[in-house]
C-alpha cells in the first residue's frame, strides 16, 4: 500500500482532517493525497506557498523569521504547520519547504535539503532531510513528497500507539 493510502485509512478511520502547505514540492503532496479515492472526505485545504509572500500572507510566517532564518529553516517550517492549523482549522496541516535545486543552495543549505513539518493535537514535528544533491528537479520533488507522507505516517502512527 502506497504512503498516501495508508494515510488516508488512518484519516478515514479516525475522523481526522488534514491541509497541506507546501513549497519546494509545488502541490505534490496534494497531488498524491487526492490521488486516493475517498479522499474529500479528508482534505480540508491545501496550498502551494512558493513565495515569501505567501508564506506571509496565507499562513501568518513572520518576515522576522523568513529574513533571519530564510524560508528554507526549521523556523520557517514549524511556524508554516502553525499558521496552516489556524488558517483551515485541520486536526493535521503538513509542510514541506526545501531546496530542489538543481541550483540555488548554499554550503549550509544545499540542494536536496528539506524541512518538513507537522502539525498535531498542538504538537508541531519536524523533520529535516537531506538527499544526494545531484538527483534531477524532478525526481527531487517526488523524493521530497514521498518523505512527507512516510514521515507524517510514522508520526501519526506512533502517536496513536502512545
């Protein structure tokens, strides 16, 4: 069963709402999520925050962090969970915001780098992935969407089991 899948039996099975915000995977996550069968039952919203600008405006990142920090940090993640939660009022909001490259990294932030981050039951996580740089755009994005739904899966699934 492919990661979006079992995620949406978990959603199905427990009434759980879920949004996406997302960057460096420009809708991918999305993607996968309504790729399911069922899934409107789920997916309360989901947005493709690119810019600042909208990491601003959409889901309340402060300029404070996305100029000390960048939009590629674990600051920036976490307050992308938190502003996605209070924008749609999902139990879940899922984030990813990285670095696809082939070019625009740095020596502390090369291509391949991704935060992802997730919002539940008014505990944010946050995972921080790094892929072997010279991987195509595209098959970045698919890796980078793929880490997502596996991380929010273990995530959720741990927390049910605690």
């Amino acid at each position: 069963m492919l990661p979006q899948e079992e995620l949406g039996k978990f959603l199905t099975e427990n009434k759980l709402t879920i949004a996406t915000a997302e960057s460096c995977t420009g809708g991918l996550v999305s993607s996968k999520l309504t790729d399911v069968s069922g899934s409107s039952a789920y997916i309360k919203l989901n947005f493709v925050t690119y810019a600042n600008e909208a990491k601003h405006d959409i889901l309340g990142v402060s300029w404070d962090i996305l100029d000390n920090y960048g939009a590629v940090s674990e600051q920036c993640a976490e307050a992308m969970a938190l502003g996605l939660h209070n924008t749609t009022g999902a139990d879940i909001a899922l984030c990813t915001t990285g670095i696809a490259g082939p070019t625009g990294g740095t020596k502390d932030k090369p291509v391949g780098l991704i935060y992802i981050s997730l919002f539940y039951k008014n505990i944010v996580s946050i995972k921080e992935v790094r892929l072997t740089p010279d991987l195509p755009r595209i098959k970045m994005k698919e890796e980078f969407a793929n880490k997502a739904l596996e991380f929010a899966l273990s995530t959720l699934c741990r927390d049910k089991l605690s």
